[in-house]
C-alpha cells in the first residue's frame, strides 16, 4: 500500500484510502468542484476533484473507501492530490486496520508509564478515585486506549487521548516539582482526568465526529460530570478536595472564550491550562509539519490555529 506518509509531489497514485469528509464547492469562476480529506493510518491528505461529473467519478459518499487515481501536487507548501477517477471499493478489498491513523508510540508502554503516576500519589482519597478508572475499569480502560483527543486540531488518531493526557501529566508532574507551591497529587490526578469527556464527545473511528452529547455538553462538562459521580462511590471524600478537583478540570482551557466553564482560581488549575496548552499546541505544530517535504524552510502560509504564517526550523 503506498501509504500518505510517503507520498511526494510529483507522483501519480492509484490506492484506496478513507474518503474521511467530502464538500462540495464553486471555483472563483463558478465552476463546481470537490474537496476531499483522504485518511489512512499514517495521516491525511487534502485531495481535489475539479471535474465532479466527469466520466470515471463514481458516487462515493463520507466514510467510503474509495480507490482514486490521480496526482501528487503542492499547494502552499503542502501536498494536495488532484483526482482524475473514483471508484467506490467494496468490503474485502481493503484492510480497516490500515485506514486508522494511530499513535506513533506504544499503546501498552504509554498506559504503563500513566498509571505509573498512581503509585506515587500519597493522598488516599485521590488515588482511589484515579485507580478506580484507570486501574480497575475493564471498559473504561479499553476506551482510553484506543480514543483520539480530538476531530481534527490535535491527536486525533488511535491512542491520541492517551498520548495526549500522557504529555500533560508528565508536565503537569515537571510543573509541580518546579514550582513546590502545587499540590502535586491533586495537579496529576486532574491532568489524569482533564479529557476523559472526549470518551464521550466523540465517537470512535472510523467517523471520530461530535456525538449529540458532546455537541449539548462538551468534553468539560463530561468529564465533570463523571469525576463526580465516581466520588460519590468513596465513603468520607473530603468536600474542599473535591471542589479543587473538578474546579481544575472546568478550568483547564484557560480562558472562557476556549470554552472553559470557568476561569482558574488556584494555582494547579492555572498550572494544568499551561500543560494542557503547552502539549496540544506542539503536537498540532508538528502535525502541521507531517507532510511537508524533509527540508522544505519555505513559509506555509497563514495557520489559523496560531494566527501566523508558519514554517519549520533551518537545520
């Protein structure tokens, strides 16, 4: 299979991928085309049919596995495929396993080295409560380790929830030995559980897309919400504790405006926003680099998601 990951200007494909969104548009002249997201498990591609109604562009649909035909240009610094043929696959031509993208780490080491963090918690209350979930939740823990963190905007492939809360608890864990004011049991449970709504927010792969819950409530509020209810299960949790805990998770986009309930009030709350920050904006960094040509310095052009027009580092 020639995988996106290695695929480079200039060359013709003939493969199957996961037609992962198709929109249909109007060029500045007026002439219709489509824009498509290719996906298989090393990435995804932005792909174009200028001729929609041609002869051999078959009706595909959003999540068909579609096999295409066509050419690998550059537009702005990244590749773009221009499709000249279509053809909607049936099942058994394609393996599924090779059309998810997933985590370039270990599922088993990274789930190690996080429940790792439970061990050395003193506080009893709190490792209970994070053990319930990640040490003792047969389904909970199935769901964990295959869940992306998000649609589009960052570690949104197989075990990216993971890889993401992962990133976050090891900084949440560096912050708190930095800077001893933080209470560092309570800093690592929240980054533990920060995310874990997204469970619920999105559906699972292939359509990894807002479910009603989360279009209604949002991971925040999710997660909130399932945090305290599995407290209610421990006898004589303190009530102040709590309150910190779940202030932390509502608070932990930083600001109103990025969809935070609320705005943090303590020191881990403000701490776990700059993990949280600090680990979705470098792996979206990086995936804005997946697929620029090795060496290419050239300017990429805007990037809404930092507001600047970015390119990579001269070696």
């Amino acid at each position: 299979m020639h995988y996106i990951e290695t695929l480079r200007e200039g060359e013709r494909v003939n493969e199957i991928y996961l037609c992962k969104s198709k929109q249909a548009a109007l060029t500045k002249a007026g002439k219709p085309y489509e824009t498509l997201i290719l996906q298989d498990k090393t990435g995804t591609l932005d792909a174009k049919i200028w001729e929609p109604g041609s002869q051999g562009i078959d009706d595909y649909e959003k999540l068909d596995y579609i096999n295409v035909y066509g050419d690998v240009t550059s537009f702005q610094g990244a590749l773009q495929l221009n499709i000249k043929r279509v053809r909607r696959v049936q099942p058994g031509e394609y393996d599924p396993t090779d059309y998810l993208p997933v985590s370039e780490y270990d599922i088993d080491e990274m789930y190690a080295e996080l429940t790792g963090f439970i061990v050395q918690m003193t506080n009893p209350f709190l490792r209970r409560l994070v053990s319930s979930f990640f040490l003792e939740d047969d389904d909970f823990i199935k769901r964990f380790k295959f869940h992306s963190a998000a649609k589009s905007v960052h570690h949104g492939f197989v075990g990216g929830l993971l890889e993401h809360t992962l990133g976050v608890t090891r900084m949440s864990s560096y912050l708190a030995k930095a800077y001893p004011m933080l209470n560092e049991d309570l800093l690592v449970t929240a980054a533990m559980f920060h995310d874990i709504g997204k469970l619920d927010e999105l559906s699972t792969f292939p359509a990894n897309d807002y479910t009603d819950e989360g279009q209604l409530l949002g991971h925040i509020m999710i997660g909130a919400m399932q945090v305290k209810g599995r407290i209610r299960e421990i006898a004589n949790f303190p009530q102040k504790l709590e309150n910190e805990l779940i202030h932390c998770i509502l608070a932990h986009h930083g600001e109103l405006e990025f969809g935070s309930p609320k705005k943090p009030a303590i020191a881990e709350a403000v701490a776990l926003s700059f993990a949280d920050n600090i680990d979705a904006k470098m792996e979206t960094m990086r995936e804005a680099f997946a697929n620029v040509p090795e060496g290419n310095t050239d300017w990429l052009g805007f990037n809404r998601l930092f507001e600047s027009n970015i390119r990579m580092t001269s070696k």
